[in-house]
C-alpha cells in the first residue's frame, strides 16, 4: 500500500480500458450513464451528475479532499 499501487491504479485506469463498462448504473441516482465515471474513492460509478465525491457522499469523501483534484489557480 502506498504511492506506487495509487499510481498503477491511476494508470490503469487511464490505459486499462479493456473493463472499462461502456454502460455502468450510477451508483446514486440509478441512471444508466454512457462512459460513466469511476470513483477511485468508494470504487463506484457515476453518471455525469454524480461523478464528483461531494455529488454522491461519497464515504471516502476525506480523503478525495486532501488530494488537489486540479492545480492551484494562483502560479
Ligand atoms: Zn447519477
Ligand atoms: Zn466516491
């Protein structure tokens, strides 16, 4: 456990497509979402609506915090 799992995670998910769900029900609302998205977090899919941690409450919504999801405005 640690950064370099964290990292083949992300790479597989960017690269490893081949069980990436093409049709997945999102996880909150139920919809059948087109590509929908998977959140690393909860290990769950969402369709466009919920695919941020604070859209499905997501339980492991601490921890997506802690990360920066994007950088940071000011350079
Ligand atoms: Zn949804
Ligand atoms: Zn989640």
């Amino acid at each position: 456990m640690g950064i370099i799992s964290r990292i083949r995670k992300l790479f597989s998910a960017l690269f490893g497509r081949k069980e990436y769900p093409l049709y997945e029900t999102c996880a909150f609302c139920g919809e059948r979402a087109y590509l929908p998205f998977h959140c690393e977090f909860c290990n769950q899919y969402y369709c466009d609506m919920h695919r941020l941690p604070f859209d499905h409450n997501c339980k492991n919504i601490d921890e997506w915090k802690r990360r920066p999801a994007s950088p940071p405005p000011k350079s």
